[in-house]
C-alpha cells in the first residue's frame, strides 16, 4: 500500500495513483486514460495520439510554457520477487525521508515528473503562466514518444523538462544515442557430456547513462569470463547465454548452460572466479554472486560458434570511451553493454551507445559493428536520437538560477549530462526552444531500491511554482 501519510498531500496525492497503475515501457494505454480522465474531469483541454502521448493545457496569464515528463518507467525487481509489473501496483515504504521501493523499481523516474505537472493542471496557483504539459511515453526505450508525438501539439518557445534527479542542479545538455545489434547464429550438435548453469547476480547494475563511469561490474561481462575459463581448462561448450533486460539499465545479473566433462571442477572454478570479481570490485560490488548447478541438456553450440560467442562479449565494450575535454566530469561518449537474449536463431546481442558528439557517438557505433562483423554476425543500428546543446545564454536558465536562489537558498549548479532527455527531440521537432531540465533528489533509478526524497520533492514544487510565476 502506498503510505497513508502521503496520500492526500500535493503532488503525492497524484503519485500514489501513478503507482497505482501499471506502467512499463510499451505497457501505457491505462495511464494515458488515466490523463485524459483527469483532464476530462476538470474541462481542460487535452489531446491523444496513437501512442498514448498526452497534451494537456491550462489558461493562464502571458506567454506559454511546456512542461514535460514521461510515463513509462523501467521495470527492474529483485531475484526472487512475484512482482508482475503488467498488473501489479507499485507498493513503496517510507523510510524516514525516503519512499523507497525494495524489491523493485519505484517509478519515481519519471513518475515524480508527471504528477508534479498534475498537481500544476489541478491546484489554483494565480499567476501561473499558460501551461502546455506533455507528458510522452515508451521513453526509457528509446524516446519513442518523443519521436512521435504531433509538435503542432506545442505553441510555447520555452520548456521545463522534469525528468532530472539532483534538487539545485539545473540541467542545460544532454548526450544522444544510438543502438547496434549483433546475431551471432547458432549451430547446434548432440551432447553426451553433463551441463551446468552458471549464473551471476547480485549486482549493483545502474543507469547506463548517469552511472557508466562508477565502474560498477557489468554481468554478461562477468558471465562471459567464466565461459571462457570452462572452454579453456574443462573443454567446455555453450548451450545458451543471457543476461541484461533494458538498453539503459547496466546488467545486474547473467547465466550461461555450458556443457562440461567434469561439473564438480565447473563448480570450483566458479568459486575461485567469485573470489575474483571480490577482489577485483571490492569497494564497489559487495554482494557478487557466482552459482553453478548442474544442468540436463541434449545438444550444445559446436566448437567453433561457441568460441566465438563467448569471443564476441569478451571483444565488445562496455563502459567509458572518452571524457568531455570540454565539461569537468562529464563523460562524452559509452557504450553500455546492456542485453544478451537467446532465442531459437542464436544470441542477439544489444549494445547501447551514448554521446555528446555526434560524430564520436557514429564512430563507436561503427567500431561496435566491426567487432559484429569480424564475428561473422548480423549486424544492424538504430537511427538514433540526437543530443542537446547547452545553452549559457538562456533565459530560462537565469530564471531558473534566481529561483534557486529565492526558494532554496543556494546558488545552483549548471550541468549537461551523459543520461538522453526528451528535450533534444522535442526542441528539434517543434521548432527551436528555450529549455532547461530540473528535479527533485531521486536516487538508484532503474533498480531496485529506487527512492525519492519527500523533503526535496516538496521544496520542487515550490521552487517550480516560483520559477513559473516569474516567467
């Protein structure tokens, strides 16, 4: 249940329904009616389109503003957990200042977003300027909703992007991505020989994005290397490979079926390798699984596609290609190893790719597909979405770097990021915009124990409010 101490109180009245509905990628029919409830209810003018992207608009006095956030969120659990994210609600815990969920992901990304703009569409705050909320889904695939969506919906030079995590840093660029494809085929023969899973887990995973450079471990990376130690000192074949499930999420967890001649040395190797990764992310991962059990199959890879599966993960890159020579502590250019799934053809490979420079972000794209192509892999990229130039000149940012100042006290930071925004999209489709990005604190995104601070998230919104009514 959602805390009761929450649930009546602005903006958090409107979270708790958002958590209420079931709403992964792709999974957005139910919360798009539920927007559009929301705005029939109050006589608002609102607008749909084939994909669930909503328009809600709200008079007010001057020169309007978009407010934008997304609706989907990515659907992460723990091992173990019954969560079914196709029908189940979201059900966080209140930590003292943190709703929190511990066996899931939370939602606050990019949940806190949209009901921020809600309690904007419902609550009387006179001298709110004209506001256009956008609210856009099947993001955190790819911004597919922001690819889409009619841009004669928007009428407004200026937009607030909601979609940050940092109360105080104002958010002026943001890196753009392209993801590669690589199928290695399988090629099967029988098997006389006994199998073992081996599986990795108990990572810290993260956002591909805002935590590429924490070196935390990757585990189809992991995974891959214990292959390679069974085919080199047991003789060992794969059978099957997978790990990772989201393009932005890092792989907190893999598992491979290897046959092998002896699964009692499989299994102390697996020890000795788990020692290993301790050592090697100590300080960093503390809770590194390595499991082996034995396994029944009738048939593995032959020699050959199997070595050069298990070549191919070891081959491509995952992490930090370069960092901005231009932004302190930015990283200009990843890729995210993210997803390996197995299917009836073979192992399909994703890799996702981030950066600031367009020309950087196509040429490890293209150094991607050559290790594809050298494996002998069907190879293909995605188009891709663009990033987002910062902008020092901006009005809205000195607008927003006086209501830091007013409503929190401080001075803010100005940053661009690694992580994609919708802002880049949408400034490109509708026409060039003034735009900033803002946030509440909202911490570990994309796994569980995602959490949202209560205290930042109210000081948000009045710094939003502020922010708005000086516009």
């Amino acid at each position: 249940m959602f805390p009761e101490e929450l649930r009546e109180k602005p903006v958090w009245r409107f979270f708790a329904d958002l958590c209420a509905i079931p709403r992964t990628s792709g999974n957005e029919a139910a919360v798009s009616r539920y927007i559009a409830d929301f705005a029939g209810e109050r006589g608002l003018e609102h607008y749909s389109d084939p994909l669930g992207n909503m328009m809600v608009k709200k008079p007010g006095t001057g020169e309007p503003v978009v407010l934008q956030a997304h609706l989907d969120i990515v659907g992460e659990k723990v091992t173990g957990s019954t969560h079914d994210f196709l029908n189940d609600p979201i059900e966080p815990d209140l930590e003292g200042d943190l709703l929190i969920s511990r066996e899931t992901t939370l939602g606050a990304d990019n949940g806190i977003g949209a009901a921020l703009m809600l309690e904007l569409l419902h609550g009387d705050h006179p001298g709110l300027p004209p506001l256009e909320c956008l609210f856009t889904v099947d993001e955190e695939r790819g911004l597919v909703g922001a690819l889409a969506f009619p841009p004669e919906w928007i009428t407004a030079g200026r937009l607030i992007n909601l979609d940050s995590e940092e109360l105080g840093v104002i958010i002026i660029g943001c890196a753009g991505g392209r993801d590669v494809s690589i199928l290695l085929e399988a090629e099967y023969e029988d098997c006389g020989d006994p199998s073992v899973l081996v599986e990795i887990d108990g990572l810290n995973g993260g956002h591909s994005g805002m935590e590429i450079n924490s070196d935390n471990a990757n585990a189809i990376k992991l995974a891959a290397r214990v292959c390679r130690q069974l085919e080199d000192l047991l003789g060992g074949r794969l059978v099957s490979f997978q790990g990772g499930s989201k393009h932005n999420a890092i792989p907190r967890s893999a598992s491979a079926v290897m046959s092998v001649q002896d699964p009692a040395r499989a299994a102390t190797l697996c020890s000795i390798m788990k020692r290993d990764f301790a050592e090697e992310f100590a300080g960093i991962e503390d809770s590194i699984g390595v499991s082996c059990l034995e396994h029944q199959t009738d048939r593995r890879l032959t020699h050959n596609v199997s070595s050069r599966m298990i070549d191919t993960l070891l081959a491509l890159p995952h992490g930090v290609e370069k960092m901005s020579g231009v932004v302190d502590d930015l990283v200009e250019t990843s890729a995210n190893l993210a997803v390996a799934s197995w299917g009836e053809k073979g192992l399909e490979i994703l890799l996702s790719v981030r950066s600031a420079v367009e020309s950087a972000k196509n040429a490890h794209v293209g150094s991607i597909e050559a290790v594809g192509r050298l494996a002998g892999a069907r190879v293909s990229s995605s188009e891709g979405y663009p990033g987002w130039t910062p902008d020092m000149n901006s009005e809205l940012l000195e607008a927003a770097m006086v209501s830091c100042r007013e409503v929190l006290g401080e001075e803010p930071s100005v940053e661009a990021i690694h992580a994609g925004l919708e802002c880049g999209i949408i400034g490109r489709r509708a026409g060039e915009m003034d735009m900033i990005s803002l946030g509440p604190d909202i911490s570990d995104v994309h796994v569980p124990g995602e959490s949202v601070s209560v205290r930042s998230v109210d000081a948000f919104f009045e710094l939003l409010v502020h922010l708005l009514k000086s516009l």
